[in-house]
C-alpha cells in the first residue's frame, strides 16, 4: 500500500544526529525512570522490586486497571470500557483509520497538522479534504469553510486540539460548533489531544466529553514527558466504534507492554503534579519567546496558546527548507522547517526544552538572520 512519506520524522531522522542547539522536539524534558520515581516521591527499589514480580504474559488486553483507570481521570464522563491502549499516540491513530476508513470514504482533516491525521486515511483510498487553519484566524478551524466541506458522506473529521505545530487551542465553544456541524451529517470526529494539559490559561475539554461519537487519542509523549515509553491510548464512548477499534486492534497489538503501562499508571496517578511540572516549564520559556520575538524584527510568531510548538516566519525570500538546512549546518540549530506541515517561509520550533537551551537557539536564530 503506498503511503506518502511522513515529512517530520523523516527530516528528525536525518537532522536529529547533526544537533548542537536542538530547539525542535515536542516534548517538555522528559523524565528519566529515576527522576520520575523521585519527582513522584516513590521508592524506586520498591517499585522496581514490584515490577519484577509481574509475569510477563498477554495480560489485560485492552490495557490494565490502572491504567485505564488513570486516563479516565484527564476525562469528566470516560469510563475505562471506553478506553483503549496503544502504542503512543501514533498507534491510536493509526488504529482509529485502519478501524472506520472504506476506501472512497471522505475525511475532512485540519493542516497544518501532524501528517498521519492526513496522509493514513489518504492512503486508505479515502477522499481527503483539507480545511486549512491560517495565521490571519489564530490558525482556529472557519466554522464555514467546515460546514462547506462535511456532507453526509463525510466518514471522519480529523482535528488535532492543541494544535501541533501552531499552538493554537480550540475552546469549548468552538469545539462545540465544529461537533454540531459533525452531528448534522452524522460523521465522528478524531481529536488527537496528544498535547491536551498543557495549555497556557484555560484547561481545553476533550471531544470525547462533548460529542458522542468523538473519538479522543493521547499519550504518555508530550504532557506526561514519557516519550520513550510508548503508551498512548483511544478513547470513545460509541460502542460501534469500540468494538471496531478492539477487533482490529486484534491484528495488530494484542495487548500493550505491561512494563510500559505500570510506569504509565505511576505518572497519571502524579498527572496534577507532572502537568503543573511542565506548564511551569512552558510558561516560563513561553515568555523567553515572547521577550525574544519583541526585540527583534526578522522573525514573526502568531503567539501559541498551548502545546510545545510555535510556528516562527521570516522575511527571506527562501524555502524553509533551504532555510532549516542552512541553520543547521552554519549555526548547529536544529529546527522543522514549514514544509513538513504543508507551509512556506515559516519553521516550527519546540520551547519545551531547557532554558539556556532556547535562550541560546534563539540568540543564533538572530545571527543567522543577518547572514543568509
Ligand atoms: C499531534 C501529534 N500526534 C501524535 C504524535 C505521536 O505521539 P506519540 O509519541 O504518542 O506516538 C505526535 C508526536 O509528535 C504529535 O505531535
């Protein structure tokens, strides 16, 4: 089955070794296994001890007690029959497509976004129709280029809320208008919700909790900063949807790593105190960008609301690719240039790292600008 290539992590892949400054990565510090015990005040001998004891065999196939019982709790009307593990994000997406998509069915997806939300159904055979989030509108959905797009014959709208790679966030009653326009023609709605926690003032509401056949996915990636733990999750209470989701789910999962889902069910029993942990981070870096982007004039930033990402234009009449490349290779800044997110003359940075980090990416983002 062909598939387009998947822009982001091919171009991580290839710069992510060359990196001195890497002001590009999505996720806010992530935790060791000691650092994580220690920040969640547990006895990492005793739980290691505990873990030891587990047997290593196909348990609790749609994912363990706590675990579920965990993710329910970022939720206000999930119950843990509504939930199922994955392998990250990633996998949650990819299971919602391969569960619901026919070819010759239509989706209606945002861009920018990460491209799996796009290109999966795509190469599925379906109809993709791209409703494009601009800077001019806080990159938010137009609620009328929607309603122009979604039939009766729309399968699946594809949101990602907040958004990767602009920041934006989509408030309730936004979420709420997009989910009437979905209801109307009796099409789902996927909410990748991977950053969902980490925003800036208010706390965003899941789809999930608003729309019956919303369908959520998430992960220990980004608000939990467990990245190479590889837990994620899909959660909706439409049972058609579940029962699809656990059938094909067969044939590709099983069940999830019980080692990944104990340390997973440690950081969502701590998740208040993780999340107030990295909004803290954001906030602070946030405001870092923030001084940095007022004191100078050759980049501009429509200002990110949520999530760890901030779409930065430039005023070069060059391809963000030539752009990114050149940065790298003259200043060791590693950063994503527009065009894996469908854009021009713009890269996304990641200002969930460490401050002197930022701070010091951002200081030769300046030199570089005089020179190119
Ligand atoms: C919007 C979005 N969804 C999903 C993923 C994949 O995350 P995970 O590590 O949970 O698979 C990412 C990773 O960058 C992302 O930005």
């Amino acid at each position: 089955m062909e598939i387009k290539p998947f822009k982001v992590e091919e171009w991580m892949n290839e710069y992510e070794k060359e990196a001195v400054y890497d002001i590009a990565g999505t996720c806010v510090k992530n935790f060791s296994l000691s650092e994580l015990f220690s920040f969640c005040g547990v006895d990492e001998r005793d739980f290691m001890h505990n873990l030891s004891q587990k047997t290593l065999t196909y348990l609790n196939i749609s994912g363990s007690d706590e675990y579920k019982n965990g993710i329910c709790s970022l939720y206000k009307t999930l119950k843990p029959e509504n939930v199922l593990s994955t392998v990250g994000a990633a996998g949650a997406n990819h299971l919602v497509f391969y569960s619901l998509i026919e070819p010759g069915d239509e989706v209606v997806s945002v861009v920018p976004t990460y491209q799996q939300l796009y290109s999966i159904p795509e190469s599925f055979g379906a109809k993709v129709k791209i409703l494009r989030l601009r800077p001019e509108n806080d990159f938010l959905p137009d609620l009328e280029e929607l309603a122009a797009l979604v039939t009766p014959k729309t399968r699946l709208i594809c949101l990602n809320n907040p958004n990767n790679p602009t920041g934006a966030l989509i408030d309730d009653d936004l979420l709420k208008k997009i989910a009437n326009i979905a209801e109307k023609n009796g099409a789902y709605v996927l909410c990748d919700e991977v950053y969902r926690g980490l925003e800036e003032n208010s706390v965003s509401s899941s789809i999930v909790d608003i729309y019956e056949k919303g369908i959520s996915t998430g992960s220990m990636s980004k608000t939990f900063s467990l990245a190479g733990v590889r837990a994620g999750w899909v959660a909706t209470k439409d049972k058609k949807v579940l029962a699809s989701l656990f059938s094909h789910r067969e044939y590709s999962l099983i069940c999830c790593s019980v080692l990944d889902e104990a340390i997973s069910a440690l950081a969502l029993e701590n998740a208040g105190k993780i999340i107030n942990r990295n909004k803290k981070i954001l906030a602070e870096n946030r405001e870092i960008l923030n001084n940095w982007l007022s004191a100078q004039n050759n980049y501009y930033c429509c200002a990110p609301k949520a999530g760890t990402t901030a779409l930065l234009y430039y005023k070069k009449d060059v391809s963000s690719k030539v752009f990114c490349d050149r940065l790298s290779k003259q200043k060791g800044v590693f950063t994503t240039p527009g065009f894996c997110f469908e854009l021009e003359n713009c890269f996304r940075i990641g200002y969930g790292c460490e401050k002197s980090l930022l701070k010091r990416g951002m200081e030769l983002l300046n030199e570089f600008a005089y020179g190119i």
